[in-house]
C-alpha cells in the first residue's frame, strides 16, 4: 500500500499556523485593548464620532453619538475575545476585515483631507495622529487578512455548545456593560487634564524649561520684472529679499509647524459672568471649597438630568448655611437660556460661562459635579454619585 507524504505541504501547514496564530494573539489583544480604553470614557469617544459626523453632513447622528461608542467599543471587545477563543470563526473573521477596512478609511480620509486631528482609536489614553492611526490600520489589516483567508483552520478551545453560549453571553455582558456603566458613573480612569488631584493653574501655564510649538512663516513672492513666483521662508525673506523692490508678496503668509513643542494640558479656560468680566484666577485659586457644576448645554438637559441638578442643587443649598463655600453652575449655554433654567429651579448656584471644548474635558457627565480647592481637583462626581450632605460632611467639610 502506497502513502502519499508531502514533508513540503506539512511545512508549509505549520508555517500557516504559526502565522494564524500569531495574528490572532495580537489582533485579539489589540482589539480588546483598544475596545476597554475607548469602552473607559465612551461619552468621549462619542464626542470624537460627532467630528466624524460634521465632516461627513451626518450631524443628525450627534444626539446617539455616546451610544454609537459604546456599541463600537463593545463590538471591538466582543471579536476580540471571540478570535482568541476561536468562537464563531467566519462571524469573526468578516467583522474583523469589516471593521479595519471601515476604520482604515476613515483614518485615511482624516488624515488626507486633515479633516479630524487626532482618530481617537484608543481614547485620550494613547493620542495618535490620523496618518500614525493609518499606518497602525494598515499593518492590522495584514493581520486580518491572514485570519479571513486561513479562519477554516481556527478551532474554538471549547467544544461544548452549551459552555460556548455561556460564556457568548457573559462576553457580550460584559463588553457592553463597561460602557455603559462608566457613562453613568464616570471612567475607571481619567485620562484628562481636570482628573482628581490635578491643580489647573499649574497646567495652564507652560513650565520651566519647556519649549512652545515653533513655526516658520512662508511667503509666496513675485519678481514684478520677470513674474518669477517663489515660495520662501521667512528667515530667507528678511535675508535681504525684503530690501530688493523687485519683489513683492503676494497674499498672506503662510504658518508651518517646524518643531513640536510641549502641549500645555489646559490652554483654554475661560470663565467669565454674563457680563464677560474675566473669573478664571478667582474661581481656580479660591482657598475654600469650590462645587462646580458642569452642565454643557442646559437647553439639552432631559427630565432625568433636571431631576439630578435638583438634588445638587439642594444639596449645595443645605451645605453652604453651615459652611463656607462657593458654587457655581458652569456652561457654554447663552446667558438667556441659563437665567431662564436659574429662575425656574431656584438655583443656588452662581451662573458662570465657559466654552465647551474645555467643560466636555471636565467631567464626563451632564451635569456632573468638581470639587476644587486651592485649583486642585479634590473630586468628581457624576450627575448619579453625587452624593448626599452627610456623606460630604463627613468625607470634606467637617475635616
């Protein structure tokens, strides 16, 4: 009896699952990975879709934006740990290649058309720009692209169904149930520059020793006798260019970005009354306790979310007859819209104005609640953790 052996086919199989394996391990890995960091602070996350939506005219996406996120997080999760445990082989495999092909043009087009500065593939932990984010997509889709094409050969490390759909369920649980709970009680990590121990003046200014970002102007020029048009720098036009007449500029300067410099973590806070008088020293370094409560837009706020700045609200009131401190409602709302909401609540609160880039950085939550100190970030608060008088008396005030 005759048997055919091909030590060259057997080879060749063993280099094939080498290769499937790792691609696994590392797609699994940086798909979980990616999935928890992004699944940590989905609200921004969502924040970063809503650039998406503005570039592509699907602004009417803007008010499911957090729950998108926390779907994409959740489905990263979910494939990745799937693909390590080699459950549902082909489902797996073409959302892998659907989701890196999805993602590889939308950090192409990001970074082409410099449309959105920063992908946001893994949060505010890990910032990378649109072409590194497209480089990283690139690579990971080689690696997709071994398991789509050898995903018959990935065998499941459990054969029993009922285990499998067991532990499919917890998974899905899981990877959904992380987003969800940090939107409503805060990231388990922040990643932000107004985080719990943090001093804000002290990040708003640059530190010793640090350098800004340095930038070069560029001219376009004309020589008015031989209409020669030149670009040159503006070292290069005040070496002696300026003082030859035959030259002209022609429109504006351009601003080039030679030199990466320190990036100050809070550049643009702002606080002022509805007058526009200038509050940012005297709110960030008041000795005493600060409660600031963040509230983005106040003509968005939902029934759910009045009925929890009520209970601040009150809360604030009964604290500050016994003890001295300041609070104050802050957002980017107008000053007729927030007097109109300061009138039919009550509020105790001063009403003080900032933009929203800086209050959507300030806590994940509308409204959520700072307590400062001195500038220093003691705590945060969701709109749900707030917590009750007792509670804050005895954690802070009465120490």
């Amino acid at each position: 009896m005759e048997t055919n052996f091909n030590p060259t086919s057997k080879k060749n199989a063993g280099t094939i699952d080498i290769a499937l394996g790792f691609s696994r391990i590392f797609v699994g890995l940086l798909f979980i990975f990616s999935g928890f960091i992004k699944a940590n602070d989905p609200t921004g996350f969502g924040y970063k879709l809503e650039e998406y939506f503005l570039v592509f005219h699907m602004d009417f996406l803007n008010d499911y934006s957090t729950w998108l996120a926390v779907l994409i997080c959740g489905l990263e999760i979910i494939l990745g740990i799937f693909l390590l445990l080699g459950f549902y082989k082909n489902k797996v495999a073409w959302g892998l290649l659907l989701l890196t092909v999805f993602f590889l043009f939308l950090t192409f087009y990001s970074a082409f058309f410099e449309v959105v500065t920063s992908c946001g593939c893994f949060g505010d932990a890990i910032p990378l720009t649109p072409w590194q984010s497209f480089i990283k997509d690139i690579i990971l889709l080689a690696f997709v692209i071994v398991i789509f094409k050898y995903r018959a050969r990935i065998k499941p490390i459990l054969s029993n169904p009922t285990t499998r759909s067991l532990i499919s369920t917890l998974v899905i649980l899981l990877s959904f149930g992380v987003g969800v709970y940090t939107i409503y009680f805060l990231p388990f990590i922040d990643f932000l520059p107004y985080k719990e121990g943090n001093n804000i003046p002290e990040l708003m200014v640059m530190p010793e020793g640090e350098e800004a970002d340095v930038y070069e102007s560029i001219y376009e020029i004309k020589h008015q006798q031989t209409g020669e048009v030149k670009k040159v720098t503006d070292k290069e036009y005040m070496d002696g260019i300026w003082e030859d007449d035959n030259w002209e500029v022609v429109g504006e300067p351009e601003s080039k970005l030679v030199k990466k410099g320190y990036q100050i973590p809070i550049p643009d806070l702002l606080i002022s009354d509805a007058e526009g008088n200038d509050l940012t020293q005297e709110i960030i370094t008041n000795p005493y306790y600060n409660f600031v409560v963040v509230t983005t837009y106040v003509d968005k706020l939902s029934l759910a979310d009045i009925i929890a700045l009520d209970r601040i609200n009150t809360t604030i009131r009964d604290l500050a007859s016994d003890y001295p401190l300041r609070a104050i409602l802050l957002t980017s709302s107008s000053s007729e819209v927030a007097r109109g909401l300061q009138d039919e609540m009550d509020l105790v609160l001063e009403t003080l104005y900032a933009d929203n880039v800086p209050l959507k950085s300030m806590v994940r939550s509308n409204p959520g609640v700072l307590l400062l100190q001195n500038g220093t970030v003691i705590k945060k608060w969701s709109k749900i953790t707030f917590p009750s008088k007792e509670e804050l008396e005895e954690d802070y005030l009465a120490k």
